[in-house]
C-alpha cells in the first residue's frame, strides 16, 4: 500500500534514512527525514505491506505552486525489482497531478539506466545534461514531465 506520509511517520526516519543509504539514493540522514517530514510544502509517499507497518519505500518531492520536484527516491534493496517504485511513482504522480500540479523536474544519473526507464516510461523527458552533478564526475540528466 502506498501513502502520503504525516507527521506520525517521523517515528520512520531513521528507517528512511538507511534505506536511502543501502540503495545510495540521495542519502539523507535521519534529520534530514524528520525535517522533510515537518516542512509545509514537502510531499513524502511511503510504500509499506500493511498499515503503520515500517516503509519498504518512499519518493519525496518538494511542490512549488503548479510545479514539483522529485527530490529522493528508494525503496529497500532487498524489496527492489517488485515494482514497487513504480507503483509509488504511480500513486504520486496520479496524486500531485489531482492536485493541480502540471510540471515535475528531477535529477537523475546518466548511469542509472534503472530510474531513467522509470521515469520514461511514466513520460518525464530528458531536457538538459548537467556535467560533474554527481561525486566522481558522473554527470546528470534534467528530466521533465509536463501534464
Ligand atoms: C529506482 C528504484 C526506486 C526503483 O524501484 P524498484 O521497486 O526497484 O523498481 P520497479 O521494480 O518498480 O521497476 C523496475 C523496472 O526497471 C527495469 N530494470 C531493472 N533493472 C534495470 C536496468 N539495469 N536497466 C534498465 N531497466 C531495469 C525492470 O525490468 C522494471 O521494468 P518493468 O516494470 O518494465 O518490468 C529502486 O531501484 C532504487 O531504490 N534504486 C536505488 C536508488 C535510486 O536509483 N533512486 C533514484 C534516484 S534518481
């Protein structure tokens, strides 16, 4: 089941933050959670088995008015490749859209061909290449989903 976190999962961050550290997505630490959590216009969707139960996943965005940025997104290495990334992109997608917002941008590794086909095949497209973003020098795709 995929839901919009609240305050109550604060009590999550720490299991957030070692899950975005064991898949090295954008690595957070459990402050950085519960500041996320805490800030008005952070939308943060968590992928569990049951309700209250422990998250397997989540993707964070930031919502500006109309438009939207994707600014983390894991889920747990061991639970990976069960489509549970997409099914949370898919609610959040279907959930910020419903709630006016036309335009989401991300950043993403030109080495990472998992979550670039992911976000193509929900239809962001590349706009932009920014060179070095990443540590090592790995540059970065821009991508864009316009509604
Ligand atoms: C990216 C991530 C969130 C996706 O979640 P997931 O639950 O593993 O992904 P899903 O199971 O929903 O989808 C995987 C899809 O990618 C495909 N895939 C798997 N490995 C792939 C690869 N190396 N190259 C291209 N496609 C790949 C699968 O076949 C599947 O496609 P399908 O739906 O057509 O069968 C997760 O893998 C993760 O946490 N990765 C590490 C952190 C990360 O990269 N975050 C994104 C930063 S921008």
């Amino acid at each position: 089941m995929i839901e919009l976190a609240t305050q109550k999962d604060i009590s999550h961050s720490e299991i957030l933050a070692q899950i975005a550290k064991d898949a090295h997505a954008a690595f957070w630490n459990k402050e950085q959670f519960e500041e996320e959590l805490k800030l008005a216009c952070a939308q943060i969707f968590l992928c569990r088995t049951q309700a209250n139960k422990e998250p397997l996943g989540f993707v964070c965005f930031r919502v500006y008015q109309d438009e939207a940025e994707l600014t983390n997104f894991a889920v747990k290495v061991q639970e990976q490749n069960k489509h549970f990334g997409t099914e949370l992109l898919s609610f959040a997608l279907t959930y910020l859209l419903n709630k006016g917002v036309k335009k989401i941008t991300l950043e993403v590794s030109t080495q990472n061909a998992k979550a670039k086909k992911i976000y193509t095949d929900f239809g962001f497209k590349k706009v932009s290449l920014r060179e070095n973003f990443y540590e090592g020098g790995i540059d970065a795709e821009l991508m864009l989903f316009t509604a």
